[in-house]
C-alpha cells in the first residue's frame, strides 16, 4: 500500500485535467515517516481518488505517473510505458535500422513518465533520472528497456549525476546498469555521428533537432553556412549533405570543436568545404565581415534555466539575433532557436522580432519549428515544450 497524501480544498482541479505536477503549496498535509522517491496515492480533500505518483521534496512534490490510485509502479509498470513509447516512435518511422538508429524514446511526462529521459543510440539507451522516484526505479527501467521486443538495446547506461538535484542524497553515479561500451557511431537520416554519452551535454546529442537539421540541409545547396553553438555539428553534416559551398562550425568548447570535425570526417572524409573554430559567439558574430554567410544557425545553451534569468536571456536572444540579421547576405536564411524552458514562444519572438527592427532589415518568418515527434508535449502540460525555432528569410 502507498501513502496517502491529501491535496487542499480545490486544488485537484489541474490533475482532474491530467496536469502532471503537484505543487507543495496544494499539499494539506503530508502522511508520516514520507521519504524522498516514495510512490504516494494522492486524494482530494474530500476523499476524491486522484492518481499516482512520486513524491519528492521541493515546489514540485509530487510527479504524477498514473490516474489509477491503486495502480502498482513496478517492473511492469514500467515495461508498459516503455512499450508505448517505443510503439510511439515505430508509427513516426524514427525506427529504421539501416538509416535511423538514434531517437528519444522517453520525453517525461509528455510519455507518461515524469522525471525519465531515455535516448537510444543503436543498441544503447542513456537513460536519466530528474526525480528521486525514477532514480530508485532506474535497474527496473534498464531490464525493461533490455526487454523490449526488437529494439536490440543491450546496453543501458545511467547519466544522472547533473540532473536529480543535488539535496537529495542519492549519490548517483553515471554508469552503465546493463551492458558496457560496444560503439557509439549512431545513425541519423542517415548521417554517422559519433555520440559521447560519458562526456558529452545532456544525454550525448542533442536529438530534438533532428527535423529542423533536415529542414537546414535543404536550404543549403550553394549557400555559405555558419553554424553557430555547433556543439557536436549536427547542423554542419546535414548542410554538407545538402550541398553548401562552404560550412562554418563555432563553438566556445574546443571539445565541441573536435567533435564536430570528427562527425564530418566520419560523413565527408577529406572534404576541405568545413572548418570549426573554437571561439565566443558574440566575438565571432561581432568580428565577421558582412556578406560572408548565406545561411546563418543559432541554436545557443539555454539562455535562462530559470524565471529569475528571463531578463538577461532576452538581452542574449536580441544581441546574437542583431548581430546575424546586420551580417547576413541579403537574401539568406537565419535559423534562430531557443531552448530555454522559462521563455515563452511569444518571448523568443519579441526578441528575435526586436533584433530584426534594430537591423532594419526586412524579415520574414518561413517557418516555425519546435523539438522533434519524439519529445510528445501534453496538451495539459504546456511546460514539455522548451524548444522555439524560427526559420527567417533576410532581404
Ligand atoms: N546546435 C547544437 C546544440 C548546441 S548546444 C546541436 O544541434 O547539437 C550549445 C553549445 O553552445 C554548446 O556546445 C556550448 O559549448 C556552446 N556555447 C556556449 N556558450 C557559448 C559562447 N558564448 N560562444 C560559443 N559557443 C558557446
């Protein structure tokens, strides 16, 4: 039997409507000897069964991972969702092992699994854990995504050291759970990438923008293209497979830099059309000539991870936004995104917009995009969506 806690006169409205979070000022009181990660049923003040969930110390108390009150969250609790995940990404067409290998299979709450991220690179899964419950439920997690019929997983490997937060004692350690290292060349549309799991950002790769890099490699036949924040270089590979005259990669960390020049050697060996360069946004976009660039890509760090850093982000988003829109050869395209959970599309675009009336500059929107098919958002949980994109063309 889990514990019980018990939601303050007419706060079970949101999770009436499916909304995943409890907040900890929704709480009327808490049942004893409560831990970190516990399963809890959570009921209305009047008795009403909500749902299940995991429980955990901070504003969000508790992550809801079912609307049955009685539902068991164990080993085959998990089998099933990871089932209907993987059943998810199959009827997108992301499973496609002669050209395809590389997908999220577990975007939180937006699968029905609050607090679990899952990538899968060929036969391994990185899985993380962004909530006590899931660190506990993680060798449950593993076996099942070993057992998944056909997915061929084979190794699992933990990557949670910067994601559960730091009060909460878990002492995680990244590691693999099942399996070991085998390669960790994955494929992409049919693109190779090289993922580094244990050292890389997030989870490796950054697989959310899988769909936006197609869109760019079909922008870039002819074009000279600047890839800024290029990280592992994913948009560099697709605008050397679309057929750019010259490729630009920048990135800050020379680690980023020589990931990306290892990922186009592994797709265009001994191509001289791509260089990277290990240098500061603002002072690369600053010093560039003007009319060097016909395809300009900015896909920086998150600006603010929280509401208190909004002001700052905006500033970011306008000054890297105005220095592309100044430079850019008239008749180009700048792929401009945001990946800041705490700003609002309508946020992004205010600076974006502001950015293109500094230029004076005309400027028009060809497309609005977002994070791939396989990073599902709830309609009752707007939140799941952080990735804004704008494809813009420059006269
Ligand atoms: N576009 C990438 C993901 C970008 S992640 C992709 O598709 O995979 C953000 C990157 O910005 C990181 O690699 C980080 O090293 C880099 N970065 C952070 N601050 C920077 C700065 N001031 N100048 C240049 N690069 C920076």
């Amino acid at each position: 039997m889990s514990k019980t806690i018990t939601l303050k006169r007419g706060k079970e409205d949101s999770l009436l409507r499916f909304h995943p979070w409890v907040f900890s000022g929704a709480i009327a009181n808490l049942p004893e000897g409560l831990e970190e990660g516990d399963t809890v049923s959570v009921v209305a003040a009047d008795g009403r069964p909500l749902g299940t969930g995991h429980y955990e110390i901070g504003s969000i108390a508790v992550r809801m991972l079912s609307w049955d009150n009685e539902a068991d969250i164990d080993a085959s609790f998990f089998a099933t969702r990871l089932a209907a995940a993987w059943q998810l990404r199959e009827r997108l067409g992301l499973v496609r092992p002669a050209d395809n290998t590389t997908f999220r299979l577990v975007h939180g709450e937006g699968d029905f699994l609050p607090g679990c991220v899952v990538d899968v690179y060929g036969n391994t899964a990185v899985l993380q854990a962004h909530s006590p419950g899931m660190h506990y439920a993680r060798h449950d997690i593993a076996r099942a995504l070993t057992q998944l019929p056909g997915a061929g997983i084979t190794n699992v490997y933990y990557k949670s050291e910067t994601t559960l937060p730091y009060k909460a004692r878990l002492d995680p350690v990244n590691d693999y759970l099942i399996g070991g290292f085998e390669t960790n060349i994955a494929l992409e549309n049919g693109l190779r990438f090289n993922i580094d799991w244990l050292k890389g950002q997030k989870t490796g790769f950054f697989v959310d923008q899988r769909d936006n890099r197609a869109l760019i490699e079909s922008f870039s036949r002819g074009a000279r293209v600047l890839n800024m924040f290029c990280y592992t270089g994913g948009f560099s590979v697709y605008a050397m497979r679309g057929g750019a005259s010259l490729v630009h990669s920048v990135d800050s960390s020379a680690k980023a830099v020589a990931l990306t020049d290892a990922n186009i050697e592994l797709n265009f060996p001994g191509d001289t059309r791509h260089t990277a360069y290990a240098e500061d946004a603002f002072k690369y976009l600053t010093d560039m000539p003007a009319g060097a660039y016909d395809l300009i890509i900015l896909d920086p760090p998150a600006f603010a991870k929280h509401r208190s850093a909004i002001k700052n982000a905006m500033v970011g988003y306008r000054r890297i936004n105005a220095a592309a829109f100044r430079k850019i050869t008239p008749g180009g395209i700048l792929a401009t995104f945001s990946c800041s959970q705490a700003i609002s599309k309508e946020q992004f675009r205010l600076a974006v917009f502001t950015a293109a009336a500094q230029s004076g500059r005309k400027v028009r929107i060809l497309h609005q995009v977002t994070q791939g098919a396989d990073h599902p958002v709830s309609i009752y949980h707007p939140e799941g969506e952080y990735l804004k994109g704008l494809i813009l063309h420059v006269e």
